[in-house]
C-alpha cells in the first residue's frame, strides 16, 4: 500500500515510524512531515490544513490510505474530502471531529448522556463571563471554546487570573475566533490519565493508559504547552479503575456520538481526571495526543495498519490488539523561550548517542546538508521503553543528556509523580 501520513511533528513521527514496520505498507509519504521524518517517509510540502492541495496530491500519486493525524484538518473535514475522491482514510469525519473542535459541543454531549464532567456554563458574553467568575470564584478553569494548538486553557488559582484569561480570550482574540465563546468551569482536582482509543464507529479499543506533562516547568509550573513529557502506562490507571471508566465514559461516548449521527472513527483521545467522586471527563481530543502517542506507539506490538485499517472498515471487534509489558517514557526537548517566542535554526548534536530501547521522535526539526536543526517550539521526543517506568525514565533522561542544542529546555521531573 501506498500511504500519506497528514501532519509534521513528533505524534506523527511515531505514526510514521509505527506504519513504516508493517508489511502492508510498500511507501510512506508524509506531508509536511519535517527533518527526522525523512528518514522513513519522503516528506511532500503541503501545509497539513491545505485540505484540497492534500487531496489533489493524494489522487495525483494514487495513494491507498491517508492518515489525517493533526485536529485542524479533521475539523476542516479532510477525511470527507478524502473519501469523497475515493480515498480511505484513518480519522473521524469533520462532524464527529466537533468533539474537540466545540468544548461547549462536547460538554453538552456530555451533559445529555450523563458522562461524568465538571460542572459548567458556556459564554458568548464577555461581561457576563465575567461576572460567573467572579460569582464563582477561584479555583476555576477557563477554556476557548475552539481550537487552540492545546494552548487555550488556563486553569486560574485566582479570579484575577481567571478574569485576565476571560479579556484575553474574548476581548484582546488571542486565540481568534475560537475564543470568541468560552466554557468555563469548576476546578476538578485528582490525578489526570490520558487513554487514546481506537474506535470504529461502533466497537472501541482503549490503548495502554499514559500521562502528558503541560506545563513548562518543573512542579507542573509554568504556562501551558502542548506537553513537555509522556509515560505510558500510568500505575494510576488501575485495572478497576479502567473497567469504570470503559463503563461510564468511553463506550457511552463512542454510543452517544453513534445516536446524534455523528459515529466517530480514528483515535478518540479521553483526558480523565481521577477524582475523589471518580473518573471525570476533563476533554476529548478527536486524534492521537501529542506527546502520548510517542510512548504509547513505542509499546504496540500489532500492526498499526490494520488496526486504522480496522477502524475505517468497522471490524475492529475482530482484532486482538497486543501491547508489550513494561513502560515507556518520552521526555520533550524544547527551544529556550517555548511556549512563547523562541528561535530556531540551531544545530542538533548527539542524535547518533542514544541507546538500545531508545527512539529520537523529531517534532520540530529540519535537515539540511545532512545535518539536522531546530525548526519549532518542541524539538525533539526522547522515547526510551524498559521493563518498569522507572527504568525507562532513566534511559530517556541518560539520552537526553547525549543531545544538545542552542537554548535547549527540558522538564527534569517528567513521570516524578
């Protein structure tokens, strides 16, 4: 098969790097995929959100199978473009990806099946925002209602903070139009546990459970990033716990999405937290999370190709999908300055340093004269695998010590908790 991976990070660097070990696949392209990608995939220059440019390239090379890995271009509807030209594709089609791309869409949805949340209002009003804040108070969390590259939530430990969140958002537009309406909501406190699904309209099948790191410093301190660290699995996540959650979470969700009409295939990513009144919804991703997938994909043993192939024929109850033992861990290597500004263009040392049992996931890299430099925020993501997290966070963080760049910036407590 000839298969197109949509998107140029580390998330899809391990989708890349996953695919390129099946069988069934004779040639990966990815678009526009990045310096570390071209190394297992030839690499085309099409932004990932330039839905017919995609679609026209994919007919034009007579490609057998797309994966649309990014959330813009799903809530674009890249995957009905796709079809609609005759091309499969793995992900959910624009009106079941809303499940990201609308907060009030999915904590509505929630509310009407009873899945368990935080308590919540939707805003399109800035002063009546306000005043909930401030008739609420803090702790409270504010959220733009659309996409945000994983930005557009601060969880404010004031109604000072909270209030400066709402006039960012709603008057200053930093986020755009997708902060023009905003769910705010109560402060839930737990553990959190990410758990991406495969689903296929119908039948689920969760993956290992993992936990992302977002903030940018230390002590989950800092501004919010797209995550700086993942492990996999997460020993809070226990077997009980799961079966709850696969209870009163995931299989209400995926028939909830079934009965509005919007059936939902792809990776359907759940961000729970494990509250003292049990697991609660905190968001829905409609794609692989970034960075959990780079070391949740590190321990899949089944053919990732058939398992997406699964999900877009509706058979994945007829697969036995396998997962090694142990653990994985991946520690984010970012630019001096991210999440803000930063630069890039600095050379990369050491790539050819790492261990056995330890994979480099390029996100933000590009390759140049056979040398590779930075080119994003997040650089770099050191995935190491052993037989317990300790071990693999260990291995990760002796390979991250083999890599430098200019401004290099990396969580030193990543899986500590």
């Amino acid at each position: 098969m000839k298969v197109l991976v949509v998107g140029g990070g580390g998330r899809e660097h391990a989708i890349v790097h996953a695919l390129a070990k099946s069988p069934k696949v004779d040639a990966l392209w990815c678009a526009p995929g990045n310096g570390g990608i071209a190394a297992e995939a030839t690499c085309v220059d099409i932004k990932a959100t330039d839905v017919d440019a995609m679609v026209a390239f994919a007919k034009e090379n007579a490609m057998d199978y797309v994966v649309v890995a990014p959330d813009d271009p799903l809530a674009l509807g890249m995957v009905d473009a796709l079809e609609a030209a005759g091309i499969p594709a793995f992900g959910p089609h624009k009106n079941a990806a809303i499940i990201e791309a609308s907060k009030s869409f999915s904590k509505d949805l929630m509310k009407k099946y009873h899945i368990p949340t935080a308590k919540y209002e939707v805003f399109t009003d800035m002063e009546q925002a306000l005043a909930y804040v401030r008739s609420e108070g803090a702790p409270i969390v504010v959220k733009a209602d659309g996409l945000a590259l994983g930005k557009g939530v601060v969880v404010a430990q004031t109604a000072e903070e909270a209030e400066d969140a709402v006039r960012s958002m709603m008057g200053d537009k930093k986020f755009g139009e997708a902060g023009a309406r905003v769910v705010i909501e109560e402060c839930m406190t737990g553990p959190e546990v990410s758990v991406l699904c495969f689903v296929d309209g119908t039948h689920f099948s969760p993956m290992l459970s993992s936990q992302d790191h977002k903030r940018a410093f230390n002590n989950d301190e800092g501004p919010n990033t797209g995550g700086m660290g993942a492990f996999a699995p997460s020993p809070k996540y226990t077997p009980e716990i799961a079966q709850r959650c696969v209870d009163t979470i995931i299989r209400p969700t995926v028939e909830a999405m079934a009965k509005e009409g919007r059936p939902f295939q792809g990776c359907l990513y759940f961000g729970l937290m494990l509250t003292p009144d049990g697991p609660k919804v905190v968001e829905y991703n409609s794609r692989f999370g970034d960075p959990e997938t780079q070391p949740v994909l590190s321990l899949l043993k089944t053919d990732l190709m058939d398992i997406m192939l699964a999900c877009t024929n509706g058979t994945l109850d007829q697969l036995d999908i396998q997962w090694s033992d142990g653990a994985a861990c991946c520690i984010v290597m970012a630019s001096g300055g991210y999440p803000a500004s930063y630069k890039k263009g600095y050379a990369i040392s050491g790539l050819d340093s790492v261990g056995k049992d330890v994979l480099v996931y390029h996100a933000g890299t590009k390759l140049e004269g056979g040398k590779y430099y930075t080119n994003g925020g997040r650089v770099l993501g050191v995935t190491a695998t052993a037989d317990t997290l300790e071990n693999a966070i260990a291995k990760a963080y002796d390979a991250v010590h083999g890599i430098s760049f200019q401004g290099a910036h990396y969580r030193t407590d990543i899986g500590q908790k």
